[in-house]
C-alpha cells in the first residue's frame, strides 16, 4: 500500500479527474458533429410538418432569422419560393399538466396557421398526451385558423368559453397549447414586417 | 475468495437481485417501466455501465485508496454514463429521444455504486466484470417485466416500438392485447410504479418460501 498521506490520496483523486477528463473529452471531439447533425435533422423534421413542401423551394433552417420579442430571442425558420417569403416557422412554449409543452408552430406569410405539432412534453399518457398528432386529430384542427377566425376572446377551450375541444379528464393541457398558438399568432402580427422582410 | 461464476450470475439474477432484493436504483425502476421496451432500454444502458465500470474498478483497484475511493468510483460510473449518452445521441438517435431523457438517472442509481462498493473494489476484474453483468441483467429483467404489467394493464399492449429500440426485425415482437382505450390509466402513472414493483416483490417472497429460503432484509452484501 501506498504512504497515506493527504497529497497522496489528492494525487490520486486528481490523476482519475485528468483521464477521465481526457477520456470524455476526446469523446465529445468525435460525437460532437454528429450529434449536431442529429439536432439539424430533428429541426429538420418537425418543419416538414409545419410547413407543406409544395410552398417553399429552399431550406429553412438556412433561412432562419432571429426576432427580438420582449427580452427573449427567438429563431423564426422561413420557407421561400423564388424569393418571397411564403411561409415561417417557429417554437412556441406552453404550460401543460406535465411542465413546458414546446409546439413548432408554421404561419402563412397572412398570419393563417400552416401547421401546429408537439415537438416535446411531458403530458400525462392517455389523457394529455392526446396533444400529439400520432394519438389524435386535435392538433390538426388549428391548420387553417387565424387571429380573428376564431375571434380573439374565443381563443380558448370550450370549458373556459372558447371554440376549442378539451380532453376527458384534461383540460390544463389543451388550454395551455391553444394559449401558446394564440400567443405564437400574435408574437407573428407584432412582427410580421421583420420576418418577411428578414429585419433583426 | 468467489465460489463460483455460476453463484455471481444466479445472485444477479434472482437471489440478490438489484430491484427485488436489495431494492436499489427505484428512481429508474418508478420512471422508466411505462413500457416494457422503455425499461429493457433503460436496463441494457445500466446493464453497459455497470458491466463496464466494474470493470474498471476492479482493474484500478490498487489504484485506489480507501480515503477517495467513493469520488473516483463516482467519477468512473458518471465518466461511463456521459460516454453511453454522447455515444447513443450520435449513432442510435431514435433511441436516444425516448431513452435520453432518462440516462443521466443511471449516475443517480445507487445500483452502480452499490456494486463498485461491495464488489469490484475487492474483487479480480474477470469476477468482477461478470458481477456487472449478471446485477445489470437482474435490474434490465425487473424493469422489462414491471414494465410489461404496467404496460399490459395500462395501454394493452406489449413491447410497443421495441422495433425502435432493438432494429426493425423486432417488430413482430409489438404486440396489442387490449383494444386501444380499455387500459386502467393508473398503471402507467406514478402509482401503477409502485403497485406493479410492490406485487413482484411479494411473487419473489412467495416463490422464496415455497423453496424453504429463509426470508432476509437482505442489503447489498459481497459474494463470499
């Protein structure tokens, strides 16, 4: 057995600390690009639900602007054809039952909704979950809308005096995605200059 | 100082098992037994890191000194983890956004550390590798079968997208049981956890009885 003295066992707790440091960082150097390629794929994939292929004839994520909303940024991916801007698509957040429910929400150069899906939440399985298009039709039934059609004060779920259905057995979770459509269409009209015309 | 790999595996397995005996790593067990395929893929990921760090354990054993073994046994375990999770992010990403979310908890198991402790730390790196394997396959047999109870009870079906998990071959595997709708909601939530982990704790007791065991609050004690 070794001397034991502190430095020693310091020695020791320090030398693991250097090579395992090493080990995860040489790691990190060769999963690093593919695990962003990955996270480019995923955005990838939840524009193509938002936005239909047949209206844009670029890639969005390379036409991305970022708006100023209040103190936060957001990354608004815009869908061109032959250089108008012909749709945009962005994350929006809301409060469900489980936590944050995030949507990526495509609009219409007119504010009319394109598209809504769940990209990730925490709803619970079987009631809330129903928020997600492979379990239900309800998402879907936002395609076509805008502000104003519903009227702005029948933006809600039907228990709350809206238009919009809830679950049986889960209403937090539908009020909270018709609050964050209903926001995500006005954060669109309070910019819509600066995203079709590319502003910061 | 082991008697034998053959009294490793059947410890691992069923006489002290990681879930149904020595009741560690319950975090992962409750979280991730929704399904049976979300709790094989929680138990292979657990089954890697602890087989992997035991491994290395046991072979840096005289490396260590008693006074830090605990960080550097976290450090290896945790160090193991982020590999698996970096790992599974890049080349088995489909994988990865089901299971994802839940591979940092294996650093929370105390299953790991538990091993490293009473096993590796004291035993050759052969024993001590099939250690590993054997409690990682007792834990990733526990959570498949509470997760097929909550998962046949609650959404009637079984190993749904196992195909995702384990490559397309496996679809025949999916089965549906109950029409959709007729599950007992409760199974799937926190509770069923409890539930489906309490009544296959009582069935392990039973069959131990039967078979004349004396029945002991066994903690997580080394193979002799």
């Amino acid at each position: 057995m070794m001397p034991q003295r502190p430095v020693v066992h310091a020695l020791i707790l320090g030398i693991f600390c250097l090579v395992f440091g090493v080990i995860l960082a040489t790691t990190d150097l060769f999963t690093h690009d593919t695990i962003k390629l990955r996270a480019v794929e995923d955005l990838q994939n939840s524009l193509t639900l938002v936005i239909p292929a047949s209206i844009h004839d670029n890639n969005p994520v390379s036409d991305a602007v970022v708006i100023k909303d209040g103190g936060r940024d957001v990354t608004v991916y815009r869908a061109m054809k032959g250089g108008t801007v012909t749709g945009a698509a962005y994350a929006i957040e809301g409060s469900g039952y489980g936590g944050p429910i995030t949507l990526m929400l495509g609009v219409d150069p007119e504010g009319k909704i394109l598209g809504v899906r769940a990209t990730a939440f925490h709803e619970t399985p079987g009631l809330g979950d129903r928020i997600d298009a492979a379990k239900s039709d309800w998402i879907t039934r936002f395609t076509g809308l805008w502000l104003g059609h519903p009227p702005a004060d029948k933006w809600k779920v039907k228990k709350d005096g809206g238009v919009f259905d809830q679950f049986a057995g889960a209403t937090i979770t539908p009020r909270g995605v018709v609050a964050a459509v209903k926001n995500g269409l006005e954060f669109f009209a309070r910019h819509k200059a600066d995203i079709l015309e590319g502003r910061r | 100082m082991s008697s034998g790999y053959a009294k490793i595996f059947k410890d691992g397995l069923w006489e002290n098992n990681g879930v149904l005996c020595q009741m560690l790593g319950m975090c992962p067990t409750m979280a991730m037994t929704t399904s049976a395929t979300n709790g094989l893929g929680m138990g292979l990921a657990t089954l890697f890191v602890m087989a992997s760090s035991n491994l290395l354990i046991a072979s840096l054993r005289n490396y260590i000194t008693p006074q830090v073994r605990i960080p550097v046994f976290i450090l290896i375990i945790a160090a193991m983890v982020t590999l698996v999770d970096m790992t599974m992010n890049a080349y088995m990403h489909e994988l990865y956004k089901v299971l994802g979310l839940f591979i940092p908890l294996i650093v929370s198991n105390c299953l790991p550390l538990g091993r490293a402790e009473v096993f590796a730390a004291k035993e050759p790196v052969l024993p001590s590798f099939c250690d590993g394997l054997a409690m990682g396959l007792g834990f990733t047999a526990a959570l498949t079968v509470i997760g097929a109870m909550r998962e046949i009870t609650g959404s009637g079906t079984l190993f749904a997208d196992a195909s995702l998990l384990l490559g397309p071959a496996f679809k025949v595997m999916e089965l549906r049981l109950l029409p959709p709708g007729d599950g007992v909601l409760m199974a799937v939530l926190p509770p069923g956890g409890f539930l489906a982990t309490g009544l296959l704790l009582a069935v392990k007791r039973m069959i131990d009885i039967r078979a004349g065991k004396p029945i002991s609050m066994a903690g997580a004690h080394a193979v002799t």
